[in-house]
C-alpha cells in the first residue's frame, strides 16, 4: 500500500526544484553579477575565409565547473572550436573572472550567415556562499556576410588559407618510358588557417595518347594551440598508350591570403615524357581492365563512405543512438501504463485528503470570491481530527484567540456589515500545524 503522507512532501520536493531548474534568469540575485557576450571579429568576408567568434561568460564569485557550450552547428559553414581562454577585470572596486571560448568558422557559400544563439549552462556559487548552482544563459545571434570569390577568381579554384604548400612525388626516374607503362604521380596540399575540405580538388586535364586514372583523395586535418590547418592528398595513374612525346601540363594551385589581401598561386612545372615503342603489347588490354577496376573500387569507396555520414555521424554512431533509442522506447512502452495507472490511483486518494483541501483553502484567500473562500475553509474543516467540521470546534482544540478575530470577520460579512471578507493566510496556517501536529509528529493521513 501506498504511503501518500510520505510520498507527497518528496512529490512536491521534487516539483519544486524542476521548476526551479526551468528559470532563466540573469542572475543578479544575492549581489551576484553573470552574464554572457558573443563576438565576431569580421564582418564580412569572403567563401571560405576563416573568422572568429569568442563566445564569453563572466561572474562575479567564480566557476565550479568548465563550461562546455556543446556541439556548435552553424548554416552553411564549418564550426571548429580552438581554444580556452582564462580571463578577469576590474570595475568598480569588484574583480569579474571570465572563460573565453574561442571558435573559428569558416563558409563555404555566400551569403548572410549567422552563428545561432546558444543556451549555455554554467556552474557559480552566490556571493558568500561555496556550492556552485547551475545557471542557463542565452546568447544573441552574430550575423556575418559572406561575399563570393572576385570575379578574375574561378570559384572551383578559389581557396582562403595563411599558407599553403604544394608537393609532388612521381614514383619513376627520368622521363624515359615505354608503351604500356604504368606511372603514378600523388601531390599533397597542405594548409594553414582553413580545413582540408575547402582545399578545391586537383584538376587533372586530358592529355592525347595518356590514360588517366584518379584514386580517392586522402585529407586530414590537424588543429594546436594557437593554430590549425588541414592536408588533402591526390594520387593519379597515368597509362601511356602511344610512342612518341606526351607532355603532362602544369597545375596551378591559387589561395587568398585575409592577412595581407592578397593572391598568391604556385605552379607545378609540366612533365614530359618520351614513349618508347613496345613489341609486347598483349597485356596492355589487361593492364587497362585492372587500372579500371581499381579506380572504380577507390572510388566506390569514397562514395560509401560519404553515403554513411549523417549529420556528421558515422555509420557506428548511428547505430549506437537507434538501440538507445529503441532502448528508451522500450522501457517506455513497459513502464508508462503502469507508471500512469499508479499515478492515477495516488492522485485520486491525494484528492481526498487533508493536505489537498488545505492547499484549495489557500489558494482562494488570494481571489475576491468570499463565497468561495469560505466554501473552501469548511470543506477543509471536515478534513480534520475535531469533532465537527466548524471554527468553534477548532478553537476549542488548538485555543488561538486570532481564530475569534477571523470568525469574527466571517460573521461580519454574512451580517451584510462588511463587502469583502479578508483573511489572514497566515492565522490559518499556524491553526493547521497546531490542529495536525502532535508532540511534533505529524498525523497520518487516513485514506478515505
């Protein structure tokens, strides 16, 4: 059997501090200053150009624990977070610490582009006090315009970056081959201020009497302390198919640099080759079927492996979240009816006791109904241990001289002397602890 009398002040407990947690306030309460602030440090920038955003927070006592904003997701651009930064000022006589967390977002299309408002969660103790207390702050929108690359700038060939590196490595010496040779070439990108996926693909162009075969690109990115870059890796087969001369032409890698404004490019210089002619050629049909199917296996590869991302999430992690979710939906389907029928049956016994009717008797002294707050007064009446549900019976027990003062007013009012009939919540209560208490045990609640 349910003990109601115990479970309702845990109940009631347990409300009170969910409702709490619900408050957003700025919290200046008990002298105590937190607050939050977000900036931007551009404007507007260009398709791909990095820019950063401090999102700040600041109070008065101290942080009891790190704050963590979460996975920030932003419109149209990638979101990378870079550092910590400790933080404290004076004003006033009164020194503010602070925690800077410092994000660098970069665009990959034009456009207005704004950082979303963040719901942040910090931990801060009260002035003169040492327990830290959740508070929810709420950040403001940022919005940043991003423009496309300039006009003389092919969009496929536009990248934003502080640095950039350009390599390559062929796998033969000397530009002596034969028909039927297989070559391949790999050049690596690297570079600073911007991700791997901005850095554009490598182009290779069609050459007469060369077979090209492309393989999946590799990148990777790498992050410091003060810091952040990113490698993207190409390698390419080459089949030559005819004697003679063939020329690999050159390939330009072009980026723009925020700092000083500027275009630079690097060239890789053109390769040429001499073919020799080659008497055994019966192996060139099967050399082209195994180049062929290779490429298609990479990149078939590739195009898995983009099928499995969502949202960011790889194919394990999917996975994970569908059996916890079908794990919660589970323990819902099991426990809800149950937990509902329970519910039920406690609400509709919690209905018919003391404490409910006490609790209606409250809440109508705050309207103007005096109808209905004595209507309430003498349904809770017959809710206590007295011999009958009326004032007199009450006083006689607990013997409270402002119980006369409130009967009196009672009277007043049914004598048509007085129009609005005010009673002292407080009398009232005091009453029901004398009446309910004994010896400073509670009563037990009677189930009716």
């Amino acid at each position: 059997m349910i003990r109601y009398g115990k479970l309702l002040p845990s109940l009631q407990v347990g409300l009170l501090m969910v409702l709490l947690s619900m408050l957003v306030f700025p919290d200046r309460s008990m002298g105590q200053a937190l607050w939050s602030d977000v900036q931007v440090n551009k404007s507007t920038i260009f398709v791909g150009e990095p820019f950063q955003v401090t999102i700040a927070v600041y109070t008065s006592t101290w942080f009891t624990r790190g704050i963590d904003p979460g996975n920030i997701k932003v419109e149209g651009a990638y979101s990378i977070y870079f550092r910590p930064e400790n933080t404290s000022f004076t004003k006033d006589g009164q020194t503010y610490v602070g925690v800077k967390l410092i994000y660098n977002v970069i665009p990959h299309k034009a456009g207005p582009l704004i950082f979303p408002a963040l719901d942040i969660t910090v931990e801060s103790p009260a002035k003169g006090d040492f327990k830290g207390k959740k508070h929810r702050l709420k950040t403001k929108p940022k919005t940043v315009t991003v423009r496309n690359p300039p006009a003389n700038v092919e969009r496929k060939q536009w990248m934003v970056a502080n640095s950039t590196d350009v390599r390559e490595f062929w796998n033969v010496q000397g530009n002596q081959v034969k028909v039927g040779d297989v070559i391949q070439r790999k050049i690596t990108i690297s570079v600073s201020g911007t991700v791997a996926e901005m850095i554009p693909a490598v182009d290779f162009l069609g050459v007469n009497n060369l077979r090209i075969y492309p393989q999946r690109a590799v990148t990777n990115n790498q992050k410091g302390k003060r810091s952040f870059g990113g490698m993207r890796t190409e390698q390419v087969q080459y089949l030559f198919e005819k004697e003679g001369e063939v020329i690999i032409p050159s390939i330009t890698v072009n980026w723009f640099d925020p700092v000083r404004k500027k275009l630079f490019k690097k060239t890789l210089k053109e390769k040429r080759f001499t073919v020799a002619p080659n008497p055994n050629l019966g192996m060139l049909t099967t050399t082209i079927d195994s180049l062929e199917n290779a490429q298609k296996q990479s990149m078939g590869q590739q195009e898995q492996k983009a099928a499995w991302h969502f949202l960011g999430l790889t194919i394990k992690q999917l996975i994970v979240i569908s059996l916890l979710l079908c794990l919660v939906l589970l323990l819902l389907n099991k426990f809800y009816h149950p937990l509902k029928a329970r519910y039920v049956e406690y609400w509709s016994l919690y209905k018919n006791t003391e404490p409910y009717y006490f609790h209606q008797f409250m809440s109508a002294l705050k309207s103007n109904d005096p109808n209905l707050k004595i209507n309430k007064l003498y349904l809770w009446l017959t809710k206590l241990p007295i011999e009958m549900p009326t004032i007199e019976c009450l006083n006689q027990k607990i013997k409270d001289q402002h119980i006369d003062a409130e009967q009196s007013k009672i009277a007043q009012y049914y004598e048509g002397n007085e129009q609005e009939l005010n009673l002292d919540a407080n009398i009232w209560k005091a009453a029901r602890k004398d009446v309910v208490t004994k010896r400073g045990r509670k009563v037990p609640w009677v189930n009716p």
